[in-house]
C-alpha cells in the first residue's frame, strides 16, 4: 500500500511567508480544478460537495452571512443560491483572489446580494459590531507553521462576538471524524455550548498534500 503524505511536514517542507503581508506578493495560480499561492495548496474542487454542505449549515437561519476566505468561490456560490441569504459578505486577503472574486460574482455584487471586504480579516472583522451576522463560515488558509490544521481555533472568540443568539458558526474543520479535546476546549473557553457535527464523506486525489481521509468533520456550532 503507498505511504499516506504527511500533511503537516508537505506544508512545512513548502514554507510558509516570513509577514502575513508577504503572502499577497505571491501570485495566485487557478487552473480549473485547483488554486495554488506560493507553492501552498490553497483549494480543490475535490472539496465541493464539503463546501455545499458547509454552505447549508451557514445558511441555516438565513439572514446575514459572514464569509471568510474566497479561494475558488465555491461555497460563495452555493451561499449565493440560497433564497433566504439577506446580505454575503466576504473577506478575502489576496488581490488576485479579489480580482477574480470580483469576475465571478459581477452580477450579485453589483445588485448589493454580495460583497468582497480586500483584507486580512485579523484588520477589517474588528470594524463589526457585535452580533451583526446570522451565520459565519470560517475558511482561510494557515499563513504560519503553528496554524497548519488550526488556523480556524484564532477566530473562535471574534466569531461569538459576531453572531447573533442562535447564529450558526461553520468552518473547514482539519478533523477527519471528531472534533479533538483541544478543539471542544477551544470552542468553550470562546463561549460557545453548543456543539454539534456532521461527518463529511470526501474523496481526496492519494497526492493531495493537505487531506488524505475519505471523511471531514463538518462543524455546526450554535451560539
Ligand atoms: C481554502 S481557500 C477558501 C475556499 C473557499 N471556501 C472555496 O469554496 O473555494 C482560503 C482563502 O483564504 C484566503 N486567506 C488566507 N488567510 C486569510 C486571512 N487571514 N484573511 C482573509 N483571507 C485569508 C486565501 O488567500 C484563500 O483565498
């Protein structure tokens, strides 16, 4: 049988950018099945049916919809299809990531049912008020060596911040079928009590370098 790759040691071994800065120097690369930044698997389309299920979760109150991370736009356009979506905001730290988010949801955006927030969300989720969303999807990309597989545990307290009661928090969980004692820990020293998932079934090409499981963990955390 051929030897799992290692998904920490891959990233590792690529490198990672000395600032968070310097990661929107690097050009962002997209052939039709993937987007590559500074040599990192950024996204796969093998990813899509996790997506769509990660976007129903986030709109499971409709209402208003705070996004994070674009990548190939997948989830954006499974959020944009559901009826009950008020506003979509996303924020996304890479311009030609932007520029190309800007191409595909020209129509939506210029019609105010989407908007593209160009930043780190570390600068521009500060300028929201408290509980101002219905649903937050969570899903960047570790820009250091220590956020590899829990680049997602930074945003929990800034998440409860903005939801409102009975809000939907989701992200890309990085846990093949159950969330981790660390990860329970996490969640609960932000606020959040209730804490529940689904589990994911996915079929990740054997050379993908960041997920080798043939299930992910797909995070339903009310506030
Ligand atoms: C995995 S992709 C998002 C995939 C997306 N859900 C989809 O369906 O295609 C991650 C994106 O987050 C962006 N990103 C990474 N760190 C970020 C940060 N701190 N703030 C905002 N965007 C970030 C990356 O440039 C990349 O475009």
């Amino acid at each position: 049988m051929k030897k799992k790759i290692d998904t920490v040691e891959s990233r590792k071994k690529i490198g990672f950018p000395d600032k968070r800065a310097d990661w929107n120097k690097e050009q962002a690369i997209y052939d039709e099945h993937t987007l590559k930044i500074d040599g990192h698997p950024v996204m796969e389309d093998w990813e899509t049916g996790y997506m769509e299920k990660l976007a129903q979760i986030v709109t499971l109150q409709g209402g208003d919809i705070l996004e994070l991370g674009y990548g190939m736009g997948i989830s954006a356009g499974f959020i944009q299809a559901n009826k009950a979506v008020k506003s979509h905001y996303i924020v996304e730290c890479h311009p030609d990531v932007v520029t190309k988010a800007i191409a595909d949801f020209r129509e939506p955006i210029s019609l105010s049912k989407m908007h593209i927030l160009s930043g780190f969300w570390q600068d521009i989720t500060p300028k929201f008020s408290n509980e101002s969303f219905d649903g937050i999807f969570f899903d960047t990309y570790p820009l250091t060596e220590e956020e590899i597989h829990g680049n997602h545990f930074w945003f929990f307290e800034e998440a409860h911040r903005l939801l409102r009661p009975g809000g939907v928090l989701t992200y890309y969980s990085d846990e093949a079928t159950e969330f981790s004692a660390n990860h329970k820990i996490k969640l609960r020293t932000s606020g959040f009590h209730e804490i529940n998932f689904e589990v994911c079934k996915v079929n990740p090409p054997a050379d993908c370098e960041y997920w080798q499981d043939n299930t992910i963990v797909a995070p339903i955390i009310i506030k």
